[in-house]
C-alpha cells in the first residue's frame, strides 16, 4: 500500500510534535489526506508557534498537556487510529542531573500511552527511539532502553494494537544539536567547544529521516524495531567546516575562530552504536533501514531460541557506517541550510 491510501482518513496522535522531529511527522502527515493530526507536547508557547508555522491547517489540533498524566493521554487518544510516539527527555547532560524527571517521562510517560492505546484499540503505535539507547552508559540512554522494551513487549497477549519502534542517531540542526550551537558560539566569536577531536556520530536531515519513520509505521507488523541506515562523520570536521562557511557571515575571518576542547561531558560516548552484535543476528537489511525482529517471549518460556532470520556479521556503530569526507559534510551543511 501506498502512503497515501495508508494516511488516508487517518486520526494521528503525535506526541512531543512540537519538537524537531515531531514537528516534522505532522508537518509530512498533513500533506496527505488524513482525517486530523493531534499534537500532544506540553509547551503553550511551541503549540502556538507550530500552529502559525502550519499555517493554522484546520487538519490540526492543538492538544496541550503532558504524557505523565493519565487522563490527558486518555482523552488525546480518544479514537485515534496511528500514534507517532516523539515525545521525551533528550539531553544527556540534563538527564544525567535530573534522573527521576527522565524516568517520569521517557518510561512512566511512554507506560502510559502504550496502556491508552491497546485499551483505545489503536491500530498502531511507532516509538521514536535513539542511538543513545544501545548498550546505554548515561540515564538518557537507559531510560530510552527501557521505553523501547515496554513498547515492544505491549502487544504481549490479548491486544490488538501494533506497537514498533524506529531507532536513529543525531538529525541535522534539531533542536539542542550542534549545529544550532556551533552557529551561536561562532556568531559570538567564539571559541567553538567541541569535547573529544575522536567525536564521531551519526547523522540524517530531518526530512530524509521523518521519510523512513512514515515508511516504517507502513511496514510494521509489530515488535520490530526499525533502524535507519544512517552517514557518521567526525564533529570536528564539521565544527572547522561550520567555521569556513558562518564565520564571514558575521563579519569574522575564519582563522581567528578557535576550537576549544573542553572533554567528555558526563554519560557521553566517543561513538554511538545503532544494533549491537547480539542485535544483529536477528535483523534483516533493507534499502535504507536494518529490521530487528524481537523474539516471541513464548520461545524463552519454552526453553527455545529462535533462529537467525538472516544474520549479519557484525554490529552497526558509527565508525563501520560510511564516514562523510570534508566536502560531503560541506555539502550537506549547505543542503540543510538551504532546507532552514
């Protein structure tokens, strides 16, 4: 089935859709002919600037409350067909400081939209996972683990809602991205701090990226977790590259912007991972994505182990996937700024 025959008539919850990625699943969902698009986050002011963004489409609505609490996510999913779950606390340095705030939201929050949504009958449900979940050493990461496992042991038993999740590394000039920062500290002068020279991550824009969580809500039959192939390439590239072309656009000559390193933030990691290697024996490979299959929970308590669907060799980190040379990064600054 085509995506538009897929969205058509469709009834969407997105969560946290005021934020970078989730502003961008309603900005593609309305363009096709769905029947609403609900936006559940918990910020008035980014409700209010989402809506002037998209131009008021009467396709939309503003829902604002928080998915902590039950009853707002009762009466949001109230006949709702398809939920894009996006919202969540991202920052690891601020999870790392704020822990129980973490948990309330990236698991206790995800709980409860999983529970309204096997009760409401939802068709489907598509998690918005990250890289920063795999083999997790900061609170970020683990909460996000955590929320990846409840989605995709919920439809467990008598439940006919699909639950599935989409798992993906860093998205181009998001919001609290480095982009965004490089930009200010180099418009300020600089320095622009950058915390390792050996940095590596995973990047996408934003479109390409919200193109394949679509695809993957078509997909899904439930359980699976969806991981989007994904360039890497080396912050500080990018931070040099980011020097080359802003600094004369606020009136500075490149050579006097200085890179500061300033160490490893708490929770960080040199390179992320995508799939471990244990992962990996249960994905197949696709055009663009990896597929992870779970394995029926009936197999372990039969004392069986299910077989490799087709086992790929080796674990999907940032340093196996392509790495962007100088002017690839250079060109895809230049795309996604064009894109702004």
């Amino acid at each position: 089935m085509d995506a538009e025959k897929f969205f058509k008539d469709k009834d969407i919850l997105v969560t946290g859709g005021c934020g970078s990625v989730g502003s961008e699943i309603v900005k593609q969902l309305l363009e096709y002919d769905v029947k609403r698009v609900r936006v559940l986050d918990n910020s008035e002011v980014a409700q209010f600037n989402l809506l002037q963004r998209m131009k008021n489409n009467p396709k939309l609505r503003a829902l604002i409350g928080d998915i902590r609490d039950l009853q707002r996510v009762k009466r949001a999913m109230k006949g709702v067909d398809i939920v894009f779950h996006a919202a969540a606390l991202k920052h690891v340095p601020l999870c790392e400081y704020n822990p129980f705030e973490a948990v309330s939201t990236n698991v206790y929050g995800t709980q409860n939209l999983v529970n309204i949504a096997g009760e409401e009958g939802v068709e489907k449900f598509i998690s918005i996972s990250t890289d920063k979940a795999v083999n997790p050493i900061n609170t970020m990461g683990a909460t996000k683990l955590l929320s990846e496992k409840i989605v995709l042991n919920a439809s467990i038993g008598d439940v006919d809602t699909q639950f599935s999740c989409v798992r993906f590394g860093n998205v181009l000039n998001s919001s609290g991205s480095v982009i965004p920062i490089f930009e200010e500290q180099i418009k300020k002068g600089g320095p622009v701090t950058l915390t390792s020279k050996e940095m590596v991550r995973f990047f996408m824009s934003l479109p390409n990226a919200v193109e394949l969580i679509l695809k993957a809500a078509q997909e899904m039959t439930s359980r699976e977790i969806f991981i989007l192939k994904m360039n890497a390439m080396k912050i500080i590239d990018l931070a040099e590259i980011m020097i080359e072309e802003v600094a004369p656009k606020y009136g500075y000559n490149p050579k006097d912007i200085k890179i500061e390193i300033i160490g490893k933030r708490p929770g960080e990691k040199i390179s992320e991972l995508l799939m471990t290697t244990e992962e990996a024996e249960y994905a197949v490979e696709k055009d663009n994505l990896f597929i992870i299959k779970e394995q029926p929970i009936s197999m372990y308590a039969a004392g069986k182990k299910q077989s490799p669907i087709q086992p790929l060799s080796k674990q999907y980190d940032a340093n196996s996937a392509k790495l962007l040379n100088r002017e690839e990064i250079r060109e895809l600054f230049k795309n996604n700024k064009n894109q702004d």
